[in-house]
C-alpha cells in the first residue's frame, strides 16, 4: 500500500472509531430496558436501537465520505459500485443487548477496492474498542495489543458464540473433539470472543455461521494482531458463512480437527 493510501486508512480508522463510540453510547441510553422487538427472516431478533444505531452511523459516513458505498444489517446496501464501502453491524449480539449482557458490539468494516482494510469492535457497556487499520497494527483503548503465545491446544482457551449452532453445523463432530482436546471452551460469543483472541485473552473463535457484516471487521482486526481469521475452510476472506479467529500458532491444527474428525 503507497503512502497515501496508508494516511487514507488512518484517517478512516479514526473516523470509524468515533463513529462507533458515538453508536455505542446511543445503545447505552437503552440498554437494560425492556425493548419491542421483532424476528426477521432468518429467525434474528432486532429492535428499533439497532436500526437508530445504523442511521447515526449511515448519517455520520455520508456528511464526510458522500461518495463512500455503506452495506448495513439493517438497511442492506447504498452505492454498490464505490471503491470504499463501510459495511455495519451496528448492534452486534442483539440478543445480549436485550437481555442486558454486556457482550454485544458495535462493529465497522472498511473495504478499499474489495479489499478488508479497517476494522472497529466497540463494546460500548465494558468500554472496550479494538480497532484496527491495515499497516497500523491493531490497539484496544488506544494501546498496542497482540495474540497470544499459546502453542498447545490442550492448554489454549477456546470461544464459541452458541453451542446449538455448532452441534447443528457441519463442523459439530469436528467442534465436540476440540472442546475435548482444548484447555478451556467457553461461550464468549459474537464479536467479543473475537475481539478476546485479538488482545491475547484467548486462543481460538469458532464460529459455523457468519454475515458479511460481522466478519467484515475481523479480519483487519486478527491480521493486525498478528493473528489469523479464516473460514472453516481455510480461506481468508470476509465473504464466507462462517469465521475461525486464532492466535495463529493454533490454526492450522484447529482446522484440521474441526474439518477431518
């Protein structure tokens, strides 16, 4: 990346964190409070915070980048053809939001030309925001963070945000033998188990089952922090239905049980 483009992603990246503190702090003022909601199609809870989170957000993008493309959850996709497109998950975890679990998130993905170069994790009610740019490492709360050194799997600490899902997904034989051979699991699920591999609080994230909007983040985020986000499969990409998020050291085996057990 020139230098320029490098000075446009730091610009960006700042931009992005302060839009997704401004979100977060909408989501506070409701946050705990019984909510209307509604299911959509594919069985998801969402609530009229999580669609006031993405117009601030939409709102704050297009009076600075007009000619930026944004692709929401909630409010699908404007200008398809941009070169940069913000893609949003303005309430990550809407579930958690509702029940008053202070796990959920607000994330931000940033693509230049099809490709992932800025990613925001926010969690407005534990006050954590990892975040992420391309060339710029990754931080949380501003300070430098990295993955862990964890080499074993019997000794790493491994996150899944739902168990139904992986016992109904085509990982779920693969997913008993790593909670087998692994030191912990815990469910530290959505984004935040992500964001725990990330800073180095856990080793490995599976998740069977992934949108575009809540994997566009992650994968600046790993990468930066010296970490890898694949899919199932391997692949390194935000376009894939599922996302594995690790220390590195651990993913290649992690693969391999999950896909050949």
């Amino acid at each position: 990346m020139t230098n320029a483009g490098i000075r446009l992603v730091g610009e960006l990246l700042e931009v992005a964190e302060e839009l997704s503190k401004e979100a977060g702090r909408l989501t506070l003022l409701h946050f705990g409070l019984a909510l209307d909601f509604e299911n959509k199609s594919d069985g998801s809870p969402v609530t009229e915070v999580d669609r006031a989170a993405e117009r601030l957000l939409r709102r704050g993008i297009s009076s600075r980048y007009p000619a930026h493309g944004i692709l929401g959850e909630e409010f699908g996709e404007s200008d398809p053809g941009a070169e940069v497109r913000w893609i949003l998950d303005p309430i990550d975890g809407t579930l958690s939001f509702m029940r008053g679990v202070p796990l959920y998130g607000v994330l931000i993905g940033i693509e230049m030309e099809g490709e992932a170069v800025v990613g925001i994790a926010h969690f407005p009610a534990l006050g954590e925001t990892v975040a992420a740019g391309r060339g710029l490492g990754c931080t949380l709360n501003g300070k430098p963070c990295r993955v862990s050194e964890v080499a074993e799997l019997a000794e790493a600490v491994v996150c899944t945000t739902d168990e139904k899902a992986n016992a109904a997904g085509r990982a779920a034989v693969g997913w008993t033998e790593l909670r087998t051979r692994c030191g912990l699991a815990r469910t530290w699920g959505d984004a935040y188990g992500h964001a725990l591999v990330a800073t180095g609080r856990a080793d490995v994230q599976v998740d069977p089952r992934l949108h575009l909007w809540d994997a566009a983040p992650l994968l600046p985020i790993l990468t930066e922090a010296g970490g890898r986000f694949t899919t199932l499969e391997g692949e390194a990409t935000i376009r894939g239905d599922s996302g594995v998020s690790s220390n590195g050291l651990l993913h290649d085996e992690v693969l391999d049980v999950l896909g050949s057990v």
